[in-house]
C-alpha cells in the first residue's frame, strides 16, 4: 500500500489518469442520473398522452352509449379500452353517481393515479351525462420507463468510458511521457557548466518545446547569476563596512525593534538621545521601546500593531528625560519586513521650543503677559467643546471695564495708563485660581473665564474681592497714585446660555447694566430682562 502511495505521488501519469477517471466517473454520474430522470419523466408523459388519446378515441361512442344509457354498449367500450396494455380498469359513471359500466383486468398489478373526463350530452354540449375514468397499469407504466432508461444509460456508460480512456492516452502520450523524458534528463543536467536541455522529438514548437527553451535560457541566466552573485557579495561586504562607519557616526538615532516592540540593536546616536549616552546591555531584561519615552509616545498596540505590518512609516513626537533634561525627539518608524521594524530618531527640542514660544506669544497681550484676543477666541472654543460633553458643568465668564481710566491717560499720559494696566493685570493674576483664565482684549477692555469648578453662589464673592483689589490707590513709578473702579458684568455658561459668543454679549450687557447703576460694582445676567443679540 505504501509503495502504491509513493507511486502515485511520484507519478504524473498516474494522478492525471485517476484524476481523469475521477471526474469521469463523477461527471457520468451526474449525466446518467439527469438523463434517467428525463427519459422518465418523458415516457410517463407519453403515457398520459396515450390515455388521454384512448379516452378522445371513444368519446363519441362513450356519448351514445350515456345518453342512451345503454349498458350493454357502455360494457363493449369499457372493454375495448382495457384491450390497451396501459389500461387496468375502466368505469363510467351516469349523472347520479351510479355505475353504467366498469371493467377491471384480471392481474394483480399496481394502479396509477386515474384519469377521469366529464361526457357531454351528443345533443347538448355542455350537459353532463356520464363521466369516463381510466386508471393505468402503473406496473406496466413502470417497466417501460425501465426498458427505457436501461438502454439510455448503457448508452451513456459506454461513451463515457471510451471518453475517459481516450482523454488518458493522449494526456500520456503528448503530456505526461514528453515531461518524463525531461525530468529524466534534468536530473543528469550540469547546469552550472553551461550544459543544456535537448528538446523532444515532435515537441519543437508546442509547449513543452518552449518549456525546454525557457529552461535553457533559465540555466544561461543561472551561470551569469552565480558570476554577478560573486561580485555583489564582494561589493556588499564593502558596503557594510561603510554603513557600520555612517551608524556609529551619524547624529541621527537609528534603532531597530521586534515585532514585540523589543529593541534589537542601536547606535550610539540614538543612546545619547533617549538614555544619555548610557548604553544598556542587550540582555535580560529586554529593553522595549515604549518604556524610554514619555508624553506622545506610542502605545506597545500602536507601535506593533496591524499598521506596524505595512509598508507605509508612522512618526511621532515624544518627550524624553524630566525637568531641565527634557527633550522632545521626533521618530518615524518603518517595516522592515515581517516582525522587524527599523526607526529614525531627531532631536527637536529647539524647534519644538521655538514653536511653543511663537504659539505662546500668538496669545499673549505684550503689555500685560495676560491672553489677547486670539488667546480668549481659542479658550472660548475650548470651553464651547468641553460644554457639549459635560454639560452638566458651568463656565462663568466677567467682563471686566475700569472706570476713570480715561483720565489716568489724560492727566498723567499714555505711559502712566500702561503702567496702570499692568497693575492690574497682576491683580487679575494673583485673584485667579490655576485653569481660570485672565485675558486683556484691548484697550481697558478685560476678561475673566472662570474655571466650572466655580460655585454659581462663590461669584458675588469673587466679584467683591476683585472690585476691592481695584479700589485701592495705584503706585506710580514717579511716586504718583492713582485710583480707578471697576464694573463688573457676569454671565454663566449652561446656566444663562448654551452657546459661547451669546455667553460673551450677556456678560457684557450685565457689565453696561452695572455702569448705569452706579459703576464700581457687579451685576449678573438677569433672565427676566429682554435680550436683543
């Protein structure tokens, strides 16, 4: 059995010979039983046409013998039809129900389904007299649906098996036995001398002769392989060299990581960048990436997950080391094939640093260090964001107006008014709480955006302490004073409205409302007054 099995898979006419006989057989199988089935259902419609013609045949005469009621002449047609093979009873009932006339057949054999038509009156179509009923012979039925599907699938086996034994020889002989004798000859081959492969007799121009072709030119691309093999491996040992001198050398941090975000070798670059320039050992523990890195720094998923199987390089930016040593270092990583990933590391701290200042002075109002305009815009955003998602939580926001300001720059000049604001925005400064957020739009014109953890009922106080710091006499660098107030307008966000710049026009009238009632205080936003936006 053993030896059959090795055969077989070490044969290729034998597999495209079972192969052939496999599907042969299946194909066969399904034809034959299809066309048994079809000739079967033919032969019993041809059948049931045959009982259909008797029954028109003596219709005429099963209409006399109705109408006239005449049994006798009833009996004679009811056994003329069982004279009919097919037929194995025959009955014909009046109008009534009762029997005219009935024959049945002697044998014992196994009834059809009956076939029955109503009889018309010879003189009046259309009246009922009697009705004719013809059950078949189905055990006759049966043997001549047998007798013919028998000679159909003879029929179909016999082509068959020639088909499939004529399928095989010329699989053998033009296919099978023309790859024997090349495989035979292969095997004796000397490629790597040069040596080719002579062509089958017969075989010039077809396939297998341009298999020959495509072999010989296969073992000329073979020789010329193994002399540029030769030379590339002596230029690749160069180039190794020359990269080992550029990995040691160059200031970029090269690294290369396992499919398990696990560091598999780095140059010293990359050690002075995430560790100092103190360089680990390769060994128990294993060192993962993720574990050198801080805030920005890819997840162990994020690192290796699906995308890290793809041909397409990640970046990100992450800081590194603490305090007076933190850095921030920009990192693309790449596949370098399956479950190897190789990555570049920059240091970008100054230009992070750089970016960092210029966003910060894009915000900040250079007189008073407090936010501008733009800096109050992008809170109010923030804050708008933050609301649709917790909406439960309260932003209160002041307008902030001085009163009498005017004077200070037109009595003691524009320098004085800036020394002024500078005052007051220290005042702001030291009355906010880490995440309120004191901004000066222009002018006098100040804001204060309140953090929401800010008790609706902490704001009168706010507003006291606030309108008390500004009342007292301001210092001048030319030892001068000065006194200014202050009215305060207050709207709450959630509270009072929904929507940030309707949060920012209800301030402000409150704060217009305080001035016209008598300046140097506060007034909150007031639902029952009408608001026109």
């Amino acid at each position: 059995m053993k030896h059959l099995v090795r055969l077989f898979r070490s044969r290729l006419a034998l597999r495209a010979a079972a192969s052939i006989v496999v599907i042969v057989g299946v194909l066969g199988v399904a034809f034959l039983l299809t066309a048994v089935h079809l000739r079967g259902e033919s032969e019993k419609q041809i059948q049931q046409m045959r009982l259909e013609g008797l029954i028109s045949t003596v219709e005429r005469t099963v209409q006399i013998a109705c109408f006239l009621d005449d049994a006798q002449l009833a009996g004679e047609v009811t056994q003329g039809l069982l004279s009919n093979r097919i037929v194995r009873e025959a009955r014909l009932l009046r109008g009534d129900g009762t029997t005219l006339a009935e024959r049945v057949t002697a044998s014992h054999h196994d009834s059809g389904a009956p076939l029955s038509r109503t009889i018309d009156s010879p003189f009046e179509p259309g009246q009922s007299v009697c009705e004719l009923t013809l059950v078949p012979d189905q055990d006759w039925i049966d043997s001549m649906v047998n007798d013919a599907t028998r000679f159909l699938s003879g029929a179909l086996i016999l082509q068959l098996l020639g088909i499939g034994a004529s399928v095989i020889l010329v699989v053998f002989y033009f296919v099978t036995r023309p790859i024997s004798d090349i495989s035979q000859k292969l095997h004796a081959l000397e490629a790597e001398t040069g040596q080719k492969l002579p062509s089958p007799s017969g075989h010039n121009k077809d396939e297998i002769g341009r298999l020959v072709l495509s072999v010989n030119a296969m073992i000329d691309r073979l020789v010329n392989s193994l002399s540029e093999e030769r030379r590339q491996r002596l230029a690749r040992e160069i180039e190794e060299r020359r990269y080992r001198t550029l990995f040691d050398n160059v200031e970029a941090g090269i690294f290369e990581l396992d499919g398990q975000g696990q560091l598999l070798s780095a140059n010293p670059a990359f050690w002075r960048l995430f560790l100092e320039g103190k360089t680990p050992d390769f060994g128990d523990p294993p060192i993962v990436f993720t574990s050198l890195a801080g805030e920005g720094a890819p997840t162990l998923q994020e690192l290796t997950g699906r995308r890290a199987h793809r041909d397409g390089a990640r970046q990100w930016e992450m800081a590194v080391g603490d305090g007076a040593h933190r850095r921030w270092v920009s990192v693309m990583v790449s596949r370098l094939e399956e479950g190897r990933l190789q990555g570049v590391a920059h240091d970008i701290t100054e230009r992070r640093r750089a970016a960092e200042a210029a966003e910060k002075l894009a915000v900040t109002d250079p007189l008073t260090g407090l936010g501008n305009r733009l800096g109050f815009e992008r809170r109010l955003e923030l804050i708008q964001r933050y609301q649709r998602l917790q909406p439960d939580h309260q932003h209160a926001l002041m307008v902030l107006d001085f009163d009498h300001f005017k004077q200070v720059n037109d009595v003691y000049g524009h320098h004085a008014g800036d020394e002024v604001l500078r005052q007051i925005a220290d005042m702001l400064r030291d009355i906010s709480r880490q995440h309120d957020y004191p901004a000066r739009l222009g002018g006098d014109e100040f804001v204060l955006m309140l953090d929401h953890r800010t008790p609706r009922t902490e704001l009168d106080a706010l507003a006291r302490r606030l309108i008390d710091s500004i009342n007292r006499p301001l210092t001048l660098e030319s030892g001068q004073q000065v006194q200014v107030g202050i009215s305060i307008g207050i709207a709450v966000l959630g509270s009072d409205t929904g929507d940030v710049q309707t949060l920012v026009q209800l301030a402000d009238r409150a704060m217009y409302r305080a001035k016209r009632e008598g300046r140097n205080t506060w007034r909150l936003h007031d639902p029952t007054l009408p608001f026109d936006p």
